[in-house]
C-alpha cells in the first residue's frame, strides 16, 4: 500500500448516518491514524459533525478530525444562525445544500429543493452565510448545486470576502461542470476543485472519476485541484484503501510527486490553516 503519511482528506461519510457506511467515526480515526493522515473531514448530508469530531479527537488526538456543516432541509437550509453556531465549535466546512439542492432533486425526477438563487439573486440569508464564513476564514463548498448557481454563489462569495472556496466533485453528473466551465472559474475567481475517487451512476453502482480526473489535472494544473476521496459507501473500499488507489493511479500516470503532494497534503493545509 502506498505510503499515506501526512495526507489531509477534505470529505469522508462515517456513521452514525441515515445510509449504512463502511465505518463509523472512530474507525475511520483508526484508519487515519494507523496511515499516518495529518487531518480528516467528517461530512454528513444532514447533521452537522463537528461536535463528533470533537469527541474522535479525544480519543484518537494524532490526527486532526474535524467536522462540517452541509446546508439542507435538516439543518434549516440556509440558516446563519446554524452556520455561526457550527463555525464557533470548530466546523472548518460550509457545504451548500447537496441532496436538498432543488437541482440534485430535479436531476433524479423529484420536485421541490433548496435554491441558493432566484430571480437571478443570491436568496438574503446565503448572503448573511458568506459574511460569516468570510469572517471566520472558513471554507465554502458548492455542494450539488447546478453550473449556473455554483457561478452565482462564488462571485457573491468572493464579493463578501469568501477567500476559501471549493467546487465539489465538479465531475459528479448530478453537478455536471464541463472543463471549459471549470477553467472560467478558476480564471475569474481562483477556486479550486474537489476530484473525488468515484461517484455513483444508480443501482448502488459506483464508477471511477480516477480517468476523469487525470485529464481536469493535465488541462487546469494541480495547483487548483484537491484530492479526497468522498469515501465512507460499503460499495467502494474501505477510506485509506481507495486514496491509496488514488494516489497510486497519478504515480502511474507520470503526475510528478510535487503535484501529488501539492493536492493531497500543501493545499488542503492551507485551506485547513494547518500550513503554518
């Protein structure tokens, strides 16, 4: 197995969860530790993790773990006060809405959802979100949103001081961001990119993003691209298993061990404030 010592992993699923996972908390600790991970994400689609995480570290103090707070139904949707509250107990992740997105709902023929813009306007209480975010030097995530929101929310974002901002899982179908769109974001608002190691395409079936992903690497550059892995499915391998996948598929591929470094352990740091 490849060498992990020092990866960061920016989105990991564990349970206790709605969906079954493939490890709970502090078993993905465990994984994390035992490789020798410099620092973990906790995501949920519906609770906020950072309260979790907080206990893991107790336990398991060698890896950071931190936690996040994903903007659906369950946490009152583009809620300030929610936000504040998770950002003020350690919550280093803002996720706009994912499985609550009207357009990830619309996109699996379901009505209804959460919309970050209507009326070709930022709705007033996300406005309120990134001037907290901002504040706390956060980091936001686009979460399942559609290619035309996910450019309405990053150029307020960056208007409300948002430095921190990452596009996630762009090849995901449900979020669909061609590299031509990816290349205007980065050219107008610096952002960087989330590729994660598989996604799903119905029946409980998974395919890899790895090919995918080398191809967004080679035309953006590494330097606005993250590495995780979006792992935590009982149909994917376990966590370290799959970023070990990962990271040997870009060695194979002649991706330099700088890149490599750059997008598994420099940047999500930075991003983290664990650069220092």
């Amino acid at each position: 197995m490849i060498d992990l010592n020092g990866v960061i992993d920016l989105h990991i699923h564990s349970a206790p969860d709605i969906r079954v996972r493939s490890h709970n908390d502090l078993e993905l600790a465990e994984q994390a530790t035992k490789v020798g991970a410099k620092a973990i994400v906790i995501k949920s689609h519906h609770t906020p993790t950072m309260d979790r995480a907080w206990i893991v570290n107790q336990v398991y103090p060698e890896t950071n773990v931190f936690g996040s707070i994903t903007l659906n139904h369950t946490v009152g949707g583009f809620n300030p006060y929610a936000v504040d509250y998770a950002l003020e107990l350690g919550a280093k992740i803002v996720w706009l809405p994912t499985i609550h997105a009207k357009n990830h709902r619309q996109k699996e023929g379901k009505s209804g959802g959460l919309e970050p813009v209507q009326h070709n306007k930022i709705v007033p209480g996300l406005v309120d979100i990134f001037k907290i975010i901002a504040e706390k030097k956060a980091i936001l995530a686009t979460g399942h949103l559609s290619p035309k929101e996910i450019f309405f929310v990053v150029d307020e974002a960056k208007k409300q001081g948002v430095e921190k901002i990452v596009v996630t899982h762009p090849e995901f179908h449900i979020v669909g961001l061609t590299l031509a769109d990816q290349k205007r974001l980065l050219d107008d608002f610096n952002v960087y990119f989330e590729r994660t190691y598989a996604q799903p395409i119905g029946g409980g079936k998974y395919q890899s993003n790895l090919s995918v992903n080398l191809k967004a690497i080679e035309e953006l550059g590494y330097h606005s691209t993250i590495v995780s892995t979006d792992g935590g499915q009982i149909e994917n391998p376990k966590w370290n298993k799959a970023l070990s996948t990962y990271i040997q598929f870009l060695f194979d591929n002649d991706v330099p061990t700088k890149a490599i470094d750059t997008m598994t352990k420099h940047t999500p740091a930075k991003l983290l404030g664990l650069d220092s």
